[in-house]
C-alpha cells in the first residue's frame, strides 16, 4: 500500500487555486452584471424605469475608478468585485417602505474597499451529533464568492449532513457558521438550497409553480402579474427550460426537472447555492448539462457548493472537499487531490480511502491556509435577497395552489367524488327507510360514510407534501398559514363532497326528514372526519403509514357507537370520546322529527373538530421545532 502524497507544493494548492480563482474575478463579477440584468424585469413604461438613476452611475463609475487592483496571490478573488447595478425591481417596487438591507441585485461587497476577501460560507468545527452517533467530525472550511466546490466521499460520509447543516435543514450540534460574514441566522436569506428528494408538485405546469413560489417568496413582486410573469421568464431562459413553461413537471425529463429546481432558488437571486446530489440518477449528457449551468452560475460570482457520489466531471471544479465517515480528509484544488490520495483519476479514490481508516487519512490531511481576515460590517450594510410573504398572503398563494394541485390531479378527484356516489347509491337501496328503526339504521350508515369519506380524503394531504413544505419553510415560509390553508382546504372538499352524498341519497331514497338538517349533520360529521384525517397525515411519515393508520382510527367508530346494542360501563364513557357516537345521536333525532335542530348533539363534532386541528397544527410546529425552524 503506497503512502499519500503530502509535498510542500500539494499543501500549498489550496492557495494557487484561489490565486488563480482571484485572478478571474472582474470577469466573473462583470459575466454575473449581465446575467442579473436579465433576471431583474423592467418596470411597465411611467412606472419609475428599471434603470439607476445617472447619478446612481456616477457613483458606481467613481467607486469602480478607485478600486485596488487584484491581488496577485492569496483568496482575494471577492475583494475587487465590481459593485453591481443599484438598480433593482424589487427596490423600485418596495420604495415606499424603508428597508435598511441590501435588495435584489444590489452590490453585497464589503463597503471598505481595503478589507479582505469576505467568505461566502464558513464554518469552523462544525459538528453533527445523533444520540451516541457521531456525523460530522468538527469540519472547518471556507468557499468564497465565484468558487465552484465539490463535496466528495462514499456513501455515509456525510455529505447529505453536511449540506442540510449549511441550509439550515438541520441543527449543529457544536462549532458556528457563518454567511457572508454574518451568523448563519442573520444572513440566510441569502441562501439557496437545490435538495436531493425533487420538492415541487408534479402537477402543476412549470409556469404555475415557478409563480406559486415568486409569490411566497418575491412578495415585493406579487402585485404586479407583469412582474412576476417576467421574473420567471427571466429565470427559465436562463436556465433554458423556457419552451418548457406549459408542461407539466411530471413529463419532463430528469434533467430539466433538475433544472426546476434550479430555478425555484433563482428566483430570489442567491448569492450561495448549495445543491446535494443534483446530477444523481442523470445520464452522462443530462448530468454534464447541469454541472455546465453550475459553473455558469458560480462564474457570475456566486459560492456555489455541490455534494455528488459522481465522480465524472469532478476535475472542472475548483475545489474539492472530501469527506468519509463524517471527517473532512481534503480540502483543495481537484489536482491537489489527486497527488496527495495518490491516484490518477477520481473513479480511483473511494477504493484508495478504503485502503486506510477515515481518521488515519484525516491526521495526514496537509494544511490549509486559514481563511483571511475581513472587514466586520454593520446590520444596516447587509441585507438578504428576499423576505417570505406575510401571513396572509402566504395563505392565500398556498389556498390557491392547493385548490389547483386537487383539481389537477383528476384520478385522485375522480376517485373521492366516485366513492361518494357509490356508497349513497349503495345505503339508498340496501335500505328501505320506512320505519323508525329503518330510518335510524340509515341514519348511522350515513354518519359513518361520510366521517370515513373525510378522513380518508384527508389523510394524505400533509405528508404527501413533506418535501415541500420542508423546502418551503428554509425561506421563512409561515407554519400557521401553511396550516391554515391545509384546514382550508380539506374542509372545502369534505362540504362538496357531503352536498354530492346528501344529494344522491336524496335522489334515490327521500328519509322523511329536511333534506337541509340531514345535510347539517353530516357536513358537521364530514368536518370532523377530515380533521381526524388531517391530524394522521401530519402524524406519518410516510404516505404508505398514512393509509395504514386510516383504519386503526376509523373502526373505533365503529365499534363504539352502540347502535347494535347499547354500550355500558368502560366502552360507554368510549363512545362519548367519538365523533360517530354524537353525529348518530345527532342523526336519530333529525330523522324521529324531534322539534329543531339537535344542537346538544350535533354541535359536539365541530369541538372535536377543532382537537383535531389543534393536534395537526402542535405537531407541524412540533417537528419544526426540532428540526431548528427556518434558516
């Protein structure tokens, strides 16, 4: 077994590719101007204009005619950026308001023109504990504006870890980060983060969610259809997945829809793009195509950091950090890795770290110079690229997306509309309600159908949108208005779907009784079902445990009404604790003709409703919680 590789001249790599990187670094500011201009739309003519004032220009002319030349050696590729335009959409828009922060598009270099190049992303000993188990090994590292850096090692180093740490999907245990030189916290709106599991409703057409997610995320620009319409534009001709704006995201193809993501994060102009595994389960040509827009992306200035298994394509980056059982063994120049591993091409390595233990490779990692000092700038120089919408506005774009996401997917539609036709049909002529008893009877398979069809309707609504929700509340996306819209929702469905069932029973088999208080109840008995639904979808954690679980809820229904014979004892004060129990005492009075409507029994099942809901709504901001909130 050959010893690695530790020469002076691979320790010092690190350095000459950030020298190198620096070099290009006017070039990549002035390629990242240009690229900004397109993303940022123009104002409708008498609107302001798009364009900086002139005096705005003089200004930038002055400050570019005085800036210090690039340094020669060193990471100082973002410490002679041109400022970018002043001029922004969302500044236009947003002028009324006083926002002390950077906006859309605006220079974020450090207002001392002498100062260091800032760091995009660091992290100094950066650790990820689980129980006993140990994830990360105290990481230290930097990327800087205009770096294009790759995070390598086998399956269970640590990558997926690592890269939920930055995004802010996840808690460190020790050690701090930082952002463009501010705590994690304070500058993550900054961030954009491109997952591995796809989060975005295959559904809707490219168009409607790109502008779903404008609107929760580009608040400033929902006022405006024209702008947001040219915000979006601008980001699929970027990306050139433009011809694709009327297509579903379920029928394009692997890569565009690697693309999708792309341009979700785009939308808000990040200045760090993370990215975990974005060209895994590619071909070769989809796969090369997206690592060609990531260094796009990073040459227009941006710190863009990409996890990958892959190890195709990893000599185009400029850096690579490489990690195996949570412990960071390299970090340099793709050449530098190669010398010192020992290898001659990266489809070597995994079987070369395996020839020795993790924490052996990781004592004989050759230094790396510290990231230079910088400037500290005040809270008032920076600010993030974008705010999450307000409540509610968030509320209402969910609502929306949400109606259109049910109506788009017409199997499942067609499916929960079905069922409730079908099984009026079936209680209307199984049974003849010409008798008291005859009616009661009937009376309980009504409750009992429609508290089923609402659970079951329900009972997916949350976890099948895990993924997004989770992506969507890294942007500071409300849970409150997140779940307001869920309750908004499956309660609209549930009352369509109960006037559908009253309606064909009604048809087939009048019950001698209002048609509007049999109606009462069972939208009442549909509502609280829902609920109950609900409340399991937020409880899985998987859309297959959700179903499983349906059932375990549904047949106490069942069991404990007492309509076969009368409950007593322990099963008795059971009962009581079910929604069926008081919707079948409810029912049994509207169908005898007791006068008025039964309220002492019918009004329970909005208050177990309303349980029901606040357990949905305690366990969303639960697992929040414990996940660490938004970044």
């Amino acid at each position: 077994m050959s010893s690695p590789r530790s020469t002076a001249g691979d320790a010092s790599a690190p350095a000459t590719g950030r020298a190198a990187a620096g070099a290009t670094a006017a070039g990549a500011q002035l390629a990242r101007s240009r690229a900004r201009s397109e993303l940022r739309p123009r104002l409708p003519s008498g609107g302001g204009g798009g364009d900086a004032p002139s005096g705005s220009r003089s200004r930038r002319s002055g400050r570019e005619a005085s800036a210090p030349p690039l340094a020669t050696a060193g990471p100082a590729k973002a410490a002679a950026r041109s400022p970018r335009s002043e001029s922004s959409l969302v500044s236009t828009v947003a002028a009324a308001r006083p926002r002390p922060s950077v906006r859309y598009g605006e220079d974020r270099a450090s207002p001392d023109a002498g100062a260091a190049p800032r760091p995009a992303v660091r992290a100094l000993a950066l650790g990820r504990r689980v129980g006993e188990r140990t994830l990360l090994h105290d990481l230290s590292f930097a990327v800087y504006p205009g770096e294009r850096v790759a995070v390598l090692g086998p399956s269970g180093a640590g990558k997926s870890v690592l890269v939920e740490l930055l995004a802010g999907a996840a808690r460190p245990s020790s050690g701090h980060l930082e952002l463009l030189g501010r705590p994690h916290a304070e500058a993550a709106t900054a961030l954009g983060y491109v997952p591995q599991a796809e989060a975005v409703h295959e559904v809707l057409t490219l168009r409607e969610a790109l502008l779903a997610c404008a609107r929760l995320r580009v608040p400033e620009l929902a006022a405006s259809p024209l702008l947001l319409e040219e915000r979006v534009a601008a980001v699929v001709t970027r990306l050139r997945i433009a011809h694709r704006l009327e297509t579903r995201i379920a029928r394009l193809s692997g890569g565009e829809r690697r693309r999708v993501g792309l341009a979700i994060e785009l939308l808000t102009d990040p200045e760090v793009l993370l990215c975990d595994e974005v060209t895994s389960g590619l071909d070769a040509r989809s796969a090369a195509e997206v690592d060609e827009l990531l260094g796009e992306l990073a040459r227009e200035g941006r710190a863009v950091l990409c996890t990958t298994h892959v190890l195709t394509g990893v000599e185009g980056y400029d850096r690579v950090l490489v990690l195996a059982e949570g412990r960071l063994l390299f970090d340099g120049s793709p050449a530098a890795a190669l010398a010192h591993f020992g290898v001659e091409r990266f489809s070597d390595l995994y079987a070369r770290l395996d020839e020795q233990p993790a924490a052996t490779w990781e004592a004989l990692r050759p230094p790396v110079p510290p990231p230079p000092a910088f400037a500290p700038r005040s809270a008032a120089a920076w600010g993030g690229t974008h705010r999450a919408a307000a409540g509610v506005q968030a509320l209402g774009t969910l609502f929306v997306r949400g109606v259109r996401v049910t109506l788009r997917d017409g199997r499942s539609l067609a499916l929960n509309l079905a069922q409730a036709v079908l099984i009026a049909l079936l209680i209307a002529f199984a049974y003849e309600a010409d008798s008291p008893a005859a009616r009661a009877e009937v009376g309980f398979k009504l409750v009992l159908s429609v508290l089923w069809l609402g659970c079951v309707a329900a009972c997916q609504e949350v976890v099948k949108e895990r993924a997004v929700f989770a992506r969507e509340r890294l942007t500071g996306l409300s849970p409150h208005a997140y779940t307001a819209s869920k309750v908004l929702l499956v309660l609209l469905f549930a009352l369509v779907q109960t006037a559908l069932f009253t309606g064909v029973v009604y048809a087939a088999e009048p019950l001698g009784a209002s048609p509007l208080e049999v109606g009462g109840v069972l939208a009442l008995a549909a509502v609280s079902g829902s609920a109950l639904g609900l409340l399991v979808s937020t409880a899985a954690t998987s859309r297959t445990a959700a179903v499983g679980a349906t059932p375990l809820v549904l047949v106490p229904q069942v069991v404990f009404v007492g309509t076969v014979e009368p409950l007593t004892g322990v099963a008795a004060e059971l009962g009581r604790l079910m929604p069926s129990h008081w919707g079948n005492e409810a029912m049994r009075r509207v169908l005898a003709g007791a006068p008025g409507f039964p309220w002492s029994d019918a009004g329970v099942l909005p208050l177990f409703a309303a349980v029901f809901l606040l357990g949905s709504w305690g366990l969303l901001l639960v697992r929040d919680e414990a996940r660490g909130g938004p970044r």
